[in-house]
C-alpha cells in the first residue's frame, strides 16, 4: 500500500503544500523535504532542509488537533517553556512548520551510553522540564480548546494505555 500510485500522488502532494507554506513563509525554496518515519499517530512528519537550517513540518488532517496544538505551544513557549515554537500554518489549518529540536532522543542517548550518571541525569532533566510544563503549563492554560475532557482522569489515561496496547 506504501508504494501505491494513489499514495505517492498523495505524498507528492503534501510535499508540494509543506513546500508552498515553506516559501510563503521565508520566501525561500527549500533544498529538499523528506518524510519522516512514521510514529504512533496519524500525523505525518517532514524534515526540511535549506542552507545549514532545519524545520519539522507536520502534515496533519484533524484541524481540531491542529489548533490546539498550535495553541497549546504557544502558550507554552510564553511560560517560558521548553517546546519547539511553531512558525507557521497553512491556511487549511493541515499543514504547519515548527522549530526542528534535531533527531536526538532519550533512547538514542541510553542506546549510544547505556545505563550510566550522564543518561540518568538527561532522564532527570527531562522529568524536571516534563513538571514545568505540567505546573506552569497550567497558568492561564485555555482548557477550552481540548479535544476531549479538560481533565486527564482514569479514564482518559485507561483509554490512552488502550490506544497504545492495540
């Protein structure tokens, strides 16, 4: 299915959208775009690639999600919060390009260091920066714009641990 005709129209086409937005906002055309492995969602990530800068583009067709999120981050960069600023949305609200963090992750971190005080110290920094966002996240947070409950109670973290078995 991957490599349907349908399909890559379909990517060709995203492509294109993410590379539109991409002018629109730094009148600029990129060097390249390349999809990014896919996660545990419907959003679909890109990397684009111009001079020695990077960006994440994320392709996404549920707006609702796509406004909170947006929302929710620039709240958060506000708090002075430690989230990648999102620069930009398409006008179809699909589409938007955010400040690349680079590919590095936790795992990453323990595969290449295995179980020692330099991981176990990036773990509590994360934890601690995790807390923030929980704690001042909150100040002045508009729970309005939630896709679901404005609580995250048994039930949502049940329905999460579902979502993440199946």
């Amino acid at each position: 299915i991957l490599h349907s005709p349908s399909t890559k129209t379909l990517m060709d086409s995203i492509i294109q959208d993410i590379n539109n937005l991409y002018v629109q906002w730094k009148n600029e055309t990129p060097e390249r775009i390349e999809k990014l492995p896919q996660s545990g969602s419907d959003r679909i990530y890109f990397r684009i690639f111009y001079s020695n800068e990077t960006y994440i583009a994320t392709y996404n067709l549920n707006v609702q999600e796509n406004k909170t999120f947006v929302t929710f981050s620039q709240h958060f960069l506000q708090q002075g919060l430690p989230v990648p600023a999102v620069f930009c949305i398409n006008e179809e609200q699909t589409i938007y390009i955010q400040k690349d963090l680079g590919s590095d992750s936790l795992l990453n971190k323990l595969e290449q260091h295995g179980h020692n005080e330099y991981v176990y110290s990036l773990f509590q920094k994360s934890l601690q920066a995790l807390a923030a966002i929980q704690i001042k996240g909150n100040d002045g947070l508009n729970y309005d714009v939630c896709l679901t409950a404005k609580e995250f109670g048994k039930q949502a973290i049940l329905s999460d641990l579902l979502y993440f078995k199946y």
